[in-house]
C-alpha cells in the first residue's frame, strides 16, 4: 500500500495517517494490556485487582502514566548518559517499527513486502541490543547480570523460533505474510505444525523475558535486573516496549500458524466478521495465554531455562523441519505446484 502511494505520487500525509492508524491503537492496547495482566492475576489470586481510578479502574493505566510523567528522571553518576538514555528509545521504537509488515487483512498492511517474515525475524534480534545497552551503561552489577542473562536467552530461543518460521516457509513457499495467511485458508498450520505451534509459543515466551523465563529481571537476585537503575519515563518506555513486544509476539503467532485474519472454518456465520476483528481476537487469545502463564507457572532456574532451549527445543525443531522438508517432497506438495 505505501509503494503504491509513492509510485503514483499519492501525498505522504496518507503514509503518516496509516502508520499512526497502527501505532495510536498499539499504545492503547499496551495500556490496557497491564490491566488486564494486573486483573488477570487478581482473579487467579481471588482478589480484586484495579478498582478504584474510574468504574472498575478501567483509568488506571492513565493513572500509572501520569505519576512515570511527573516524577525526576534519575541518572547513576557512574552511568554513561548517552547510552544509559538511549537504551529504552532503542527497545521502544524496534517494538514499533516491526508493525510495519503484519497484515491486519487482505492489503491491509503498511508495507506488502516479500520478505516480511524476514523483516520480522531481524528486528526481534535487534531488540537484545537496547537491553546489553541499559545493562552495561548502569554501571550496576546487578543491571550487568541482567543484561548478560537476556543476551544468552534471546538468542538461545531465536535460533528455535528460526527454524519453526522455516518450517512455515516450507509449506507456503513464500516469505510475504499475507502469502502465509492467505495458504491457511483450508487448514491453520497449528493443527499439521502442532509441535512447531507448541515451541514458538513456548519461545516467544522467552523471547519476550515472559514467566515462567523472567530470569532477566528475576526480583529474588537481581532486584529489577537490566533496568533496576531505571526511573520515570525512561522505565516507562522500557515497560512499553516489553508490552508491545508480547503483542508483537502474539500477532505473529496469529499470523504463522492461527490465520491471520481468517474466519475459523471459514463458514457463515463467522465469515460475516470483519477480518481485523478476526485478527485482533486470535492475538487478544495469545495474550490470554501469555498471562495464564505467568498466574500458574513458577520461575525456571536458569540451567532448565538454557537445557529447554538447546536440548529440547533446537533438536526438536530441526528434527520437525526435516520431517516436513520430507513429508512435501514425498507426496509432491511442493508450493507453486499443488
């Protein structure tokens, strides 16, 4: 859509008009995704949660945001300010450009690139920069750890979240997203790719320092971890940009192996749906799921959370790629010809 924009001289206030169409909804929805992270938790605890800052706290978020807004941005003297500073802008604004590639529904995406799982896949690697950059510039032993412990996660659990893509890949044959929603039209890849479903959940849950793997800023050893000398808005852009990776994560889940936009089973009456409607329900699902998780699971230690990563989940996704790679060409279902 914004090529089509610039190719036929279209003004680029429509470009900046579809970007904040997408960014505008995401802060919201970040907002709103701690409260029901916090009433989630309540119900799992029998309590109540947020209750008091409008009807049923539903302006508690803004309440948050307004008390990060006012209170003194706090630098350590032994901090190196340019990179202590920078970190959180680093984090936030890759939890954001990443958006400009998911489909929301047919053609109804910022840029139709051809390699956008591709695009996806290398901004979700860049974000450990933004928290190595936080932990080091501190100057803090127990922002160091932190860091140190996000790196070796991140990128124990992406090498698996790469093959499972890899494995979606075989079966459409093409890197578009909208190619790889549009070939779920007869079945969701979660039903024949069930395992691969199972351990890109499992990871992005890791990828995105989610309980049970929040060893990043485990409270009992490391106090905050990697922004424990963090204060005001610059721990607030960190919150956010950890919040809208978990949607991120969520959306391409959505995207690789729940539909997309698509109706379940494709009949009336759930095609009467709007496919955005569609699309924003399967990642209200994810996000669900994101925060069962943390009421009902106890924190790894870190030698499971290193042995799931590279003992179970890397064997097991390249085992399934191969059986896939396998099973296509066996029965000729190659993509481009039947």
């Amino acid at each position: 859509m914004a090529d089509a924009l610039r190719l036929y001289g279209l003004p680029t206030v429509i470009l900046v008009g579809e970007i904040l169409a997408v960014i505008v909804p995401l802060l919201i929805a970040v907002a709103y995704l701690t409260y029901a992270e916090r009433k989630v938790l309540a119900a799992a605890q029998l309590r109540r949660g947020p209750n008091v800052v409008g009807p049923f706290g539903l302006l508690q978020p803004f309440a948050d945001a307004l008390k990060l807004l006012m209170k003194e941005t706090v630098i350590p003297t032994g901090a190196n300010r340019g990179v202590f500073i920078a970190a959180p802008i680093v984090l936030f604004v890759l939890s954001l450009v990443a958006w400009a590639v998911v489909p929301f529904d047919q053609g109804m995406v910022i840029a139709n690139i051809n390699v956008g799982i591709l695009y996806l896949f290398a901004i979700s690697s860049l974000g450990v920069y933004g928290i190595i950059m936080a932990g080091w510039s501190s100057n803090s032993k127990y922002a160091f750890l932190g860091a140190l412990r996000a790196a070796a996660q991140m990128v124990s659990y992406e090498v698996s979240i790469g093959f499972v893509m890899v494995s979606v890949l075989l079966c459409v044959g093409s890197l578009n997203l909208s190619a790889i929603v549009e070939a779920q039209r007869t079945v969701w890849f979660c039903i024949p790719l069930l395992p691969m479903f199972v351990v890109f959940f499992v990871s992005a849950l890791a990828e995105t320092n989610r309980s049970p793997f929040d060893l990043v800023e485990g409270e009992s050893e490391l106090v905050a971890g990697f922004f424990v000398e963090y204060s005001s808005m610059s721990f607030a852009l960190f919150y956010l940009g950890e919040y809208a990776n978990m949607i991120l994560m969520s959306a391409m889940t959505s995207v690789l192996f729940l539909g997309g936009w698509l109706a379940p089973f494709g009949v009336a009456p759930f095609t009467w749906v709007p496919g955005p409607i569609w699309f924003v329900a399967k990642i209200a699902f994810v996000l669900f799921c994101f925060l069962w998780v943390r009421a009902t699971m106890p924190r790894f230690r870190y030698d499971q959370l290193m042995r799931l990563g590279w003992k179970v989940f890397l064997p097991l996704s390249l085992f399934w790629l191969v059986a896939t790679a396998g099973v296509l060409v066996t029965f000729g279902w190659l993509p481009g010809r039947g």
